[in-house]
C-alpha cells in the first residue's frame, strides 16, 4: 500500500538546529497554511492548544534506529522505536501538542513546537481535553529524566 500526502504549510522559526533537544517550550514558531487552507484556521482561536502534525527530515536506518537508547543516552534503557518518541523512524511524522498564541490570516503562530525552520505541515487539530488527555496514562521512570530541559 503506498500513502501520499501534501503539506498543508510550513513551519517558520527560529529554531533550525536539528540536534537541538532543548528548551522547545520557549520557542515561538509560525506556521503558515498553503493560501487556498487559509480558511481551515476558521474558530481554531478559540481553543488554548492544538495537536500539529508534521513531516520530520530524518533518515531511518533500522540497524541503527530499530532499537537504541533515547537520545543516545548511556543512562536510557535501549528501547524499541516504537517505545520512544525520537526523531529517525519508519515513518518520520512528529505529533506536537502546542500552545495557541494567535491565529492571524493564513498564520498560526505557536508555543512549544519541536519543528525546526522549514518543516513541512501534514495537518492541524485543536487539542480537546475529551480525546486528547487521558487521566490514567502511565510513563516508566527513565521519561522524567529524560523530559528535564526538553520543554
């Protein structure tokens, strides 16, 4: 089965370090929608946060990524891909819950997105408390230190 999609956008920010792991929650970053999806932005204004998804530029190579320790840390347990959100995957899609800072035009402007300059745009959903969170979620230890600085 072959998959085809098209960016909706682009990201415009600062941020264009891809080794960067650090202080995401800082960054302020654009993105802005393909003119004729402008419109799409339509009552995103009122929600708090959105979930944006995106197109991460990083080669998989499965005898190297498959399984190794989150962000190449001595101190992480080696782990599957699928164990850990890193950046070389199968499938390089990022998934980020951002802040709203405003929504202008064709441009959404966000807080905390870990895309860097230049990263294509797959889709934009507001973040809804109802789907998106879940109470009884449960992490292993080695997240917590691993997040520290992160956002």
């Amino acid at each position: 089965m072959s998959v085809h999609l098209e960016p909706i956008g682009r990201v415009h920010s600062t941020a264009t370090d891809t080794t960067c792991d650090e202080n995401w929650g800082a960054v302020v970053a654009e993105i802005e929608l393909d003119a004729p999806l402008a419109a799409g932005l339509r009552g995103l204004e009122a929600f708090s946060h959105a979930l944006v998804v995106f197109l991460m530029d990083h080669e998989f190579v499965a005898e190297r990524d498959l399984v190794r320790r989150p962000r190449g840390r001595a101190d992480m347990p080696e782990l599957g891909i699928f164990a850990q959100r890193g950046k070389q995957r199968p499938n390089p899609l990022g998934v980020t819950a951002v802040e709203i800072v405003r929504v202008a035009g064709r441009v959404l402007t966000v807080r905390g997105l870990d895309a860097i300059d230049g990263t294509p745009v797959l889709d934009v959903k507001p973040y809804v408390p109802a789907f998106d969170r879940r109470s009884d979620a449960r992490v292993p230890e080695w997240i917590e230190r691993l997040m520290r600085g992160y956002f």
